[in-house]
C-alpha cells in the first residue's frame, strides 16, 4: 500500500514544529508546557519515542510514547485537523503498538480530555479501554479520562 505521508522517527530539526502543534491541538485553552525544548528532550531520550508523520515536508501529525519497564504511555498524541478521519492517526497509532510490541510492552496507556468525544471515540474504536478519570488532570481546568490498552 502506498500512503501520501512518511511516518519517522522525528529528528531534533521537528522538535519547533511538534511544539506548535502540540500547543494548536492539544494544549488550547491551557499553558503551553510542551515547548520547542521539552520535545527536544522527548526527542533526545532512548527511553521515549518521538515519531512523526510528515509530507512534502510538512507536518502532519505525531505522536510521543515513553517506555517503562513493562507498559507505555503515550504522553501527546495530535493529527492536523485539515488531516483527520483520513487514516493518518490511525497509522501513528498502530506504529506506536507495534513498536511497544517489539519492546515487550504489554500495556499502552494515555490521557485524553474529557470533553474530546473525538479523541476518546477514536482511541476506543482502537481497542483502547475507559479505566477511570482524573479529576482537574488539565491544568485544573478540565478531567482527564484515562485510557488503557492491553496489547496481544
């Protein structure tokens, strides 16, 4: 299957370009935490991986997953909206299992607004688990659903 985007490893060059994405599509509405150096430190931890999805050099989404001795978390995860429900985040998520899976993780978890219906639909249409909500886990401002996903 040829696919319109290239899906990598994101390189210390992204890191600016993640930031401001992170900032328009997660982080509305709240204090921009993961700045240009934050992701530059994601990029440059062998215990995190940063990946991208790009085409003709633009960004197109990404995704930042840390390790631990025997899950995962999935720390940001965001799709441009002009790119959504075409299959890009579908193709993040499934490099991020696969990935864990080849690194004898067994359990991804994530945090996802409570108000993103979007988010939280998606995540659950891929076999991801509603396992409880953290109240005020958004600056205060808004509940955060935690997510769980227990890999094959």
């Amino acid at each position: 299957m040829i696919t319109a985007y290239d899906i990598t490893l994101a390189r210390p060059a992204h890191a600016l370009e993640i930031a401001q994405l992170s900032r328009d599509a997660i982080e509305y509405g709240l204090p921009w935490r993961w700045t240009q150096g934050r992701v530059m430190k994601s990029i440059r931890d062998a215990a995190t991986n940063v990946v991208v999805a790009r085409r003709d050099g633009e960004l197109l989404g990404f995704a930042i997953m840390k390790y631990g001795e025997d899950e995962a978390h999935v720390l940001l995860f965001a799709v441009r909206a002009t790119q959504r429900r075409g299959g890009l985040g579908s193709a993040l998520l499934a490099w991020l299992e696969a990935t864990a899976g080849i690194a004898g993780i067994r359990t991804i978890r994530l945090e996802a607004r409570a108000g993103n219906a979007g988010a939280r639909a998606f995540y659950l249409r891929h076999g991801f688990v509603e396992s409880g909500l953290s109240p005020g886990y958004y600056e205060g401002s808004e509940d955060g659903v935690r997510m769980v996903k227990h890999l094959g």
